[in-house]
C-alpha cells in the first residue's frame, strides 16, 4: 500500500516541471533580446565574410545600420537589419533587410548559418546608374525593379536564384545615339545557376524594339553572352533604325525580318 501511494504522488511532482519549462525559456528569451538591444551595432563585422566591410554604424546588433559597407573594396550602399531573436534557437541569424544605395531602395529578409546564407523576397529598385559598382557599364541608362522570390548561396559563391528584374527607359548613349531602347524583363528560373555560370531570358516588355533572348553569365571568365533576335517596330526612332541596318550588313534578317544577335563582354 505505501508503495502504491509513492508511485502516485510521481506524476504529481513532474507536472510542475512540465509547466515550469516554458516560462523559463520565455525568460532566457526575454534575457537574450534585452542583451541584443544594449550591444552596439559594429559587433556585427565579426560575423561578415572576409571581403565584406562595413563602417558608420548605428543603433544596435538587434535594430541597426551601417552606412557605408564595400564588397571586394567596391562601396555597395548602406543596410539597415532588424534581427529575428527566435532565429538564434536554430543557430542561425535572420533579418529583415533594408538596402540603399544612392536613390536605389531594396528590401528582403535573409538567413545566415554556418553553410552559407537564404535571401528572400527581394523587392525594390531604382535607376541603372546606381549600380554601376556591380559591373552597369558607364553610359547605360535606365531603372531597375526587382522582384526575386529566392537568392542561396555559400559565403563564396551563389547557388540557386529565382525571379524576374524589369529594366524600363533603357538607353545607351553608343547606341542610336541615346535613344529610349525600351523595356525589358530578365527571368531567372529555378535552374538558373549551376556549376557553370548563371543563365536568363530576356524579352522586351514595350519599345521600339522586339527582343528575345538568352544571357548566359561565365563567372570564371567574368564574361556575359547575349544571343538572340531583334526587330524594330513601327515607332522605332530613326537613328535606331540605321543602327539595325548596319548591323544586318554582319546578320542577315530571318524569313521573319528578324535579326540575329550575339554580343560578348566582360564585367
């Protein structure tokens, strides 16, 4: 009988632990976020790769920003982070993201860990010239909005990359003599990047000019090749149209009065 009684009273004493368990996790959490808002912001170069640097802080590793970071010793913009507290369960770090550079404005969300780091939704954009940083070669104009689901990668390479950025009010002043060239969308699909480079569709979207065509991106050559097809539309500017009769002295046009195209050039 009094064993009996023992073996009763078991369930009694772990119930209490089971309650207690949860408020102590809240508290640890409580404890770890008021510790992320007291640390300053610049402990957060301890964590960024070899050549990312990052200066002119502010705020604090939980809610801050640098005003200036460079990215192989290229200024990239400024960033501002809200850090995810519950992320640190799982040993990782998220953030929500918000990019400037010049009148360039992107937000996402990413998540970084010990094999490399996820951004997602990727939305915002701003004009071409911002970007020449990036590898926009000097003399092209225009804005870009990016809409990218998707970015994965290790700290050394991209990944995977899924989405669409559109350039509209494209120009080039050595090309028709700075005319609007028209509108674009670049696709990445889901099968976008592998091990040889980074491959895309791109078609216009409204302008003077019909487009289609492929861009494959080469890292190890740094290189980028366009192949596809141009036609000029009725409303296409004058001095476009002469620059598409020089070029079909090189490509003759298709049985569609299309133009092949094949450019290459470096970044």
């Amino acid at each position: 009988m009094p064993a009996s009684r023992s073996r009763n009273r078991e369930p009694d004493r772990a119930a209490p632990r089971r309650r207690t368990w949860p408020i102590v996790l809240v508290g640890l959490l409580l404890i770890a976020a008021v510790v992320l808002m007291a640390l300053p912001a610049s402990l957060i170069t301890r964590f960024l790769p070899p050549r990312v640097r990052a200066e002119d802080f502010s705020g604090s590793i939980w809610h801050g920003s640098s005003g200036r970071i460079t990215f192989d010793s290229r200024p990239v913009g400024a960033l501002e982070w809200h850090l995810h507290p519950l992320s640190l369960l799982s040993m990782s770090v998220a953030a929500d993201l918000h990019w400037v550079k010049g009148s360039t404005v992107i937000d996402g969300m990413a998540v970084v860990d010990a094999h490399g780091f996820v951004v997602r939704e990727l939305h915002g954009g701003g004009p071409l010239e911002d970007l020449r940083d990036f590898g926009v070669s000097p003399g092209w104009n225009g804005n870009a909005k990016l809409d990218l689901r998707e970015i994965k990668g290790s700290f050394n390479a991209i990944e995977s990359a899924a989405g669409t950025i559109d350039v509209s009010a494209l120009a080039s002043a050595s090309i028709a003599g700075g005319a609007d060239l028209g509108s674009y969308e670049l696709t990445l699909p889901p099968d976008a990047v592998n091990a040889d480079g980074v491959s895309a569709t791109l078609k216009d979207t409204g302008g003077p000019l019909e487009a289609q065509a492929q861009i494959r991106y080469t890292p190890a050559s740094r290189t980028v090749l366009l192949s596809g097809t141009v036609k000029e539309r009725p409303d296409a500017p004058p001095p476009l149209r002469a620059e598409l009769i020089n070029l079909t002295q090189l490509r003759p046009r298709d049985s569609s009065g299309r133009i092949p195209v094949e450019f290459e050039f470096a970044l």
